[in-house]
C-alpha cells in the first residue's frame, strides 16, 4: 500500500493530520507493507520571507481579524495539536517562505532521508520556532537529520536545485484539484482531505487493504464425510471402520 501526503512544512494540520495518519499506522498490522511519501505543497508560493511579524499578526492581516481572535483561533489549533501529543509554540513561530525547505526536503529525499527530514523541519518550526528560510537553520535540520552540511548548504543556496521535483508535486496537486492540505492519496485510487479523525484514518486502512487483498469465499461442496478424512496441526483424522 502506498500513501501519498502533500502538505507544507507551516501547516499546522498537516502535521496534526501527518501524525494521527501515523498512530493509525502503528495500530494497524499491515504497516510494514505500507509506504509513505511526502509531497511538497506550498500554501503560498508568494510568501515573504520571516519579516518579524508574528504568526497572530500574520493570520489576522490575511483573514481581517483582530490579534486577540487570531489568538484565540491559534489556541484551539493548539489544542488540537497536544491531543495527539504535539506541542506548538504559536507565540514565537516565525512565519516565512517555505520553498527552500521544500527543495532541501527533496534532497534529503534522495539520500534516503525523507521521512527523518519532514518529521525535524515540522518539528523545527512549530515547536522550536525556528526559521525555516534561514541557510543556516536549514542546514542545522539537515546535518541533524543525517545529510552532509556543507552539501545541504550548496542545495539551498542554488535556487535551481531541486526546485522542478517541488513545482511536479505542486503541479500532479493541481491536476488533481487539490486545493488544500493535508491531502493524501491511497494507492492512487482512494483520497483523504483534510486532518481526520484517527478513527478516519484507521478505517480507510483497513478498507483499502480489504479491497486489495480480498479473501477468497468458495462455496463448501465437501460433503458429510469431510470431517474425518484429512489432516490438519500436524496430525491426521483416523476414520471409524464400518460396523462388520
């Protein structure tokens, strides 16, 4: 079974949904043969840089709240988060452009790091408040998470690298209409939006991995004497002998 997740890494329900995603996985028995991958996605692709502005400030600019709602808002978001055993530091994130994350993501991609890549930078920016377009903060994550440094410092300083297997993510999620995130993708047949419910997820496993592995159902034309004429644990049925 393959999933795919497009999401971006100043999603606060892509990473609420990327982890429920997960505790339905360590609950479900088939997860060894379950394959993750993350897609980029960027909520805009026009956003500045960290400029100072608080994430309160930024998201009552962009919806014409006041800060004490965005406050407020961000709150519940929170609680959220911790219900699934996430802490995030909404007072100190530093809101920023996130395409360089993206393409450093790519890189650790395809060093084999994908997974360890995407699970430091959520973690970096909304509990650490770190600033993801920062070259030495990226470079940070990515030496932490196993990558050669001075490399990932080269990757994200060449604005090219990289840059086309984010916008072929961003695309393959426009002919798909997706149109916000976290969006996942079963087995390019099955679709989930949105940060669902654990049980959501732990459904949709189990009935995707049902209609892919369907048991055979034969119908019994074995007839009374089936019984006691075959061999099972190890051991045989001895037959009665018919009454001389």
């Amino acid at each position: 079974m393959k999933i795919e997740v497009w999401s971006d890494f100043v999603c606060p329900f892509c990473y609420i949904g990327k982890t429920r995603l997960e505790q339905a996985l360590d609950r479900f028995p088939h997860q060894n043969d379950v394959e993750l991958e993350f897609k980029s996605f960027e909520l805009d692709p026009n956003a500045q840089e960290y400029n100072g502005k608080s994430i309160h400030e930024a998201l009552a600019s962009k919806y014409g709240m006041s800060v004490e709602e965005a406050k407020r808002a961000n709150e519940g978001v929170g609680k959220q988060a911790a219900d699934v055993g996430l802490t995030f530091n909404f007072d100190n994130m530093k809101p920023t452009n996130t395409f360089d994350a993206h393409r450093l993501a790519k890189f650790a991609k395809e060093q084999g790091k994908e997974k360890e890549a995407t699970n430091k930078l959520l973690y970096a920016y909304f509990t650490e408040s770190k600033n993801l377009s920062d070259e030495d903060t990226l470079a940070d994550i990515a030496e932490d998470t196993g990558l050669n440094r001075e490399t990932a410092l080269e990757v994200i300083r060449d604005k090219n690298a990289y840059a086309n297997d984010v916008r072929i993510d961003e695309n393959l999620a426009q002919q798909y209409g997706v149109q916000g995130v976290p969006f996942f993708i079963i087995n390019q047949k099955y679709a989930i939006s949105g940060a669902q419910p654990l049980e959501t997820f732990m459904n949709a496993l189990e009935k995707v991995w049902e209609e892919e592995h369907p048991k055979p159902i034969f119908e019994d034309l074995s007839g009374d004497g089936a019984n006691d004429a075959f061999c099972a644990d190890g051991s045989c049925a001895v037959p009665e002998k018919d009454d001389q």
